[in-house]
C-alpha cells in the first residue's frame, strides 16, 4: 500500500509561507477584539473577513459539519467552542483557533487572552499565568524541534517545561494537559501525520528533518487533564471546571533549521529565550 511521505519539498515548504502569514493576520485582526461585550461571533466574522481579502478561504470551514472560521473557548472550555452569541465578560479567560488555506496550502495557528477585570485582579492573574505557561511551553517545544532528533523529544520537553512551573504560584494548583488532543502535521491539509504529543511517551516518534512541517499545540488546564465533549458535539470543556488555555504555531523544518510559518517574524521573538535563532526558508 502506497504512504505519502511526511517529509516535503523545500519548493512545498515556501508554499506554506503565505498561508501561515494569513492565519497569523487573522489572530492579529482578533486580538483587540477580545474584550468585554463583544460576542464570539463577532470574533468570529472579523477572522473570516481577513482571510477572505487576502484571497484565502477558512480551513476551519473545511472541516465536515463545521461551518465557522473560528474556534473559541472560554474558560473552562480548553478547545474546539463554536462561536455563537456569547457575550464576553471581563476576566473570562478565551482561546482562540484558527486556520486559513491559500492556493491549496495549510496554516493553523491558537493564542489565549483574558479580558481584564480591575476588581478581580487575582482572577486575572490566575488565568494570565496559566496562559502565560501554556505559551512558554510551545516555544519550549518549538525550540526542541531545532536540535531534536525525533518528535518525542518535543513533545517530552513540552511536559518538563510545564512541570519545572511547579504549582501555579498564585492558586496552588498543578497544571494538566490534555492526553486526548495533540498536534499534528500539516501541509495540503489542516491536519496530517505525524502526531506531535505535547507529553512524554514511549515512541520516539517520527524524525525531524528537513521537510517536516507540524503545528505543535499544547492544550494545557489549571487543574485536572480530564475533558468531556459538550452536547453541540465539539467544544472540549475540563470535568472539573478548571480552566483551559490552548497555544499553538505551525513550523518548518529545513535544511537551514526551524522557520515559524504563522509568526511575522519567524518565531525570532519567541524563540530567542530559548538561544535559538530561526531561519528564513530559502
């Protein structure tokens, strides 16, 4: 039986600029729109609108039985929320999804922000620390991806940068993350092999070398790793109603190293704590 290969060409790599770049301006459009009194629809409508005049379409959209550009979690939703007309209130903690297509390319990229809240301060600083964690793993992981070997380093990184957090210093808490909902490679489609797990595990997974292409994607909660699906069928929410953030990049990997496909900059921010410098696809 024929197996595509994982691994693409360096021509296939820069297809996947563009797309990436897409889906980066559409999380940008977003962002200043999450604040209290707008409703995830309305994030939802700004994300299609930016895709749309970049020649793009949603591939979110694509997706059988999911008619939205978007996925939005807020709370104790972790990922997968359908936009609708929840209204946003001050201090909900929301993640937010999303993915364009361009000319039959892939990008596929999440950040989380919460809403301020002057009076309840402590409330924000929990969420923003859980966020803040969930981001730094991804770019732990992200950074693994330069020098590792095969994808199991990543995602066992992953998980020692969440653990070395310790208990959240402001609730107590450890941090969970979710076992059911990892990343994955992408290239013609949103999502294709192989799985990048954002934990340990005994398979070394597949090798990292120039041509794969992956979104890395930890799924992290504020307390337990236990989901339900919600009846719409889709949004992912934590059993103990802790809270969930949701961080993720799509990344080559080349012959010069590491490009960040839906970050401006290549991940060059991101990725310098780190000690590592990404380099531009040729």
């Amino acid at each position: 039986m024929f197996r595509r290969s994982i691994y693409k060409t360096p021509a296939q790599l820069r297809s996947m600029v563009e797309p990436g770049l897409i889906t980066a301006a559409a999380l940008d459009a977003v962002r200043p729109l999450i604040r209290a009194g707008v409703s995830t629809l309305e994030l939802d409508a700004a994300a299609n609108a930016l895709i749309l005049s970049r020649g793009a379409e949603s591939n979110f959209q694509l997706v059988r039985g999911y008619r939205h550009t978007i996925c939005v979690s807020v709370n104790e939703e972790v990922v997968h929320g359908i936009p609708g007309s929840r209204v946003l209130e001050p201090g909900d903690i929301v993640s937010v999804d999303c993915g364009a297509q361009y000319q039959g390319w892939n990008g596929d990229s999440a950040i989380t922000v919460v809403v301020p809240d002057p009076e309840r301060p402590d409330l924000v600083a929990r969420r923003e620390e859980l966020s803040r964690v969930t981001e730094g793993s991804l770019w732990a992981g992200i950074a693994a991806l330069a020098t590792a070997d095969h994808l199991g380093q990543v995602g066992a990184t992953i998980q020692a940068y969440i653990e070395a957090q310790g208990p959240s210093e402001v609730s107590g808490e450890t941090y969970g993350i979710l076992r059911e909902y990892v990343g994955h490679g992408i290239g013609r489609k949103m999502h294709e092999a192989p799985s990048v797990f954002n934990y340990r595990t005994p398979d070394d997974g597949a090798e990292i070398k120039p041509g794969l292409a992956v979104a890395i994607e930890p799924m992290i909660t504020a307390g337990g790793e236990a989901t339900f699906v919600e009846d719409d069928d889709w949004t992912v929410s934590t059993v103990d109603g802790s809270d969930g953030s949701h961080w993720e990049h799509s990344v080559a990997v080349h012959e010069g190293g590491i490009w960040v496909l839906t970050a401006a900059d290549g991940g060059a921010a991101g990725l310098a704590r780190f000690g590592v410098t990404p380099a531009p696809l040729a």
